[in-house]
C-alpha cells in the first residue's frame, strides 16, 4: 500500500462520514440497488477501521459524492467512453467520487456470468475508490484492492491484507475486524511517500 | 491539485462517446523497442503522461526514445512485469486492461509501493 504525497486524511475528529449519490441520470441502474451496492462497498472498509458512512439525500450536507458522467464533466479529467478509464476519485478531503457512465456496469448478480463482454463490477470499483477517497493511493500488489487495474467480468471486492494494513495505519482498527478474507493474502512492508501535494490528480 | 479547471467547450453538442476501449490500439505497439519510429507511440506518450509516468509534452511524437524506454521500465516494474523496457506483449496486455483513472505517479512521487517488486525482483 501506499499514500498520496503528504499523507492527506480526513481528521481525527471525524469518523463518521456522510456520502450522497448525486448524480445518476447518465445510468440506467436502480437508485435502491446503486444504494445498496455503495452502502455494500462503503460498508467493507468501515468493518476493518473506525470509520463510519452513512448516506444522506442531501449533497450539501455530504462529505463525499458519487456520481456518473460522460465524457468531460467539470474537473479536467474527462472519461473515455468504453473501458479505459473507468472511474476515479479525490484525495481526503475533497470527497468526489467520478463514475464513467458509458461502461457496461454490472450491479447486481454474478459479473463473470456477465452477457457482455466489457461487462464491469460496480462494487469492486467502487471499494477501489473509496479507498481512494480515504487517503490509499495505488498499490503494487496484484491481489490489493488499490491495485490499479480492474479485468472484465470480474468481482473483486475483499480487502487484502496490504489493503487493511494500509488503512489501519492511518484510521486505526475497527475492534470487531475479524480479518482478510483466507484468499485476499496480498501484504507488503509500510511504505509513506513523501511530497508536498495535499490533494492530488 | 484535482480541481476544476475545465468546462467542455461544447456545452450543447457533446461529442460522441466511444463504443471500444480506447487502448486496444497498443497492440499495434507490440515488440517496439529503443530506437524505433511507429505510429501510436505518441498515443501510448500520452498513456503514459496521465497516469505519470511520463512528464507532460507539447507534442508527443512517435519515437522511442529514451524518456519513454525509461518510463515503461518505471511501469513494468509497479506491475510486477519483467523489467525489459520493450513493448513486450504481457506489457502491452497489462497496457490494455481498464483501469482507475487516479495515476500512479504524481509528481515523480511513486503511489504505488514498489518495495514488493524491489523484494521480489531481488
């Protein structure tokens, strides 16, 4: 696991973190499965810290907001249709978490039995990117969650234990953690970058 | 710094979106060494240059120079792959595959921990 340049984190004092899903005309997913598959993702890493997500209908009163686009949409990192890039997300604590709307999202039933041939899980992208979100940058480890690349029709979704490891260093252990997965074994030695960026790209 | 700094340009005429993935291209590139000249290396420059492992250019052009040699041997080694500094085909299938669009290295600051391939390559 690793860091962005200067270690960015939400602050001590704020462990419970609101999110709201703001935008999702671009799809035409259910917004109660989008819920449950978020509240799902979010849910993997606040069992293994002492994090806490709950959602809200408010934007305004949220910390972190998903949302699906198309192409350019505001931020200078536009998408580029299908596959590629498939989504991306900001550095504590800036909160927005970017969705690529043209990908072929599976967010219900099983992705390798996926009809499509560039089918994508949204839920292994999304833990992929809320831990983002919480400060993790891209790991090396192929079994890592922060793992950069995603194959298609394929579900990946377990913290690993380079993914635990590198949380907890930074948000303490969720008492009840009860450990990795048996097959998400993936593990590497602490390793912080250093820089001066706060935020990051 | 993320932030926005950038509207389309046509605000009621959004381009069409892209049906295929845009990086199938890269295998055209496949075997491409130092000192070659191939169309699509520019694009693969600009692969490279957002997820940082190249430093942004004005133009890319389509030689593989040493910037380049540099840069894919920087992505083979956070990839685990072997570190050849050619095209080879398990670099360009990794090329290839759908990614999270955070890069890997920001300001020449690696955000993925290389030690695992450092330990493993040792």
């Amino acid at each position: 696991y690793a860091y962005f340049p200067g270690t960015p984190t939400w602050p001590s004092d704020k462990t419970e973190l609101k999110y709201a899903i703001t935008a999702t005309s671009a799809v035409s997913i259910d917004l109660s499965v989008l819920k449950t598959v978020f509240a799902r993702a979010f849910g993997r890493w606040s069992a293994a810290t002492t994090l806490t997500f709950t959602e809200t209908d408010s934007p305004s009163d949220a910390d972190i907001t998903i949302g699906f686009y198309n192409g350019s949409h505001g931020d200078g990192e536009p998408f580029d249709g299908v596959l590629g890039t498939l989504a991306h997300a900001f550095s504590p604590t800036d909160g927005r978490f970017h969705l690529d709307a043209a990908e072929t999202w599976v967010a219900e039933g099983d992705v390798t039995q996926a009809d499509s041939d560039v089918a994508v899980d949204l839920e292994s992208v999304a833990v992929h990117e809320i831990g983002h979100l919480l400060g993790l940058g891209h790991s090396s480890v192929a079994e890592a969650i922060m793992y950069p690349t995603i194959k298609t029709r394929t579900r990946k979704v377990d913290l690993a234990n380079d993914d635990v490891e590198g949380i907890q260093n930074l948000y303490g252990s969720n008492p009840n953690f009860t450990g990795v997965a048996p097959s998400s074994t993936g593990s590497s030695s602490p390793e912080i970058n250093g820089g001066g960026l706060g935020s990051m790209a | 710094a993320f932030f926005s700094s950038s509207v389309s340009a046509f605000p009621f005429d959004f381009p069409p979106v892209p049906t295929e993935n845009p990086w199938i291209p890269f295998r055209n590139l496949s075997g491409c060494r130092f000192g070659e000249h191939r169309p699509g290396l520019a694009d693969l420059k600009e692969y490279l240059n957002q997820f940082g492992y190249l430093p942004a250019a004005p133009n890319f052009t389509n030689s593989f120079d040493d910037n380049l040699e540099a840069a894919i041997k920087t992505y083979q080694r956070n990839f685990g792959l072997n570190v050849t500094g050619e095209l080879d085909d398990a670099t360009v299938e990794q090329l290839i595959v759908p990614r999270c669009g955070m890069p890997d290295i920001i300001n020449g600051t690696s955000t993925m921990n290389s030690s695992f391939v450092r330990g493993r390559n040792l």
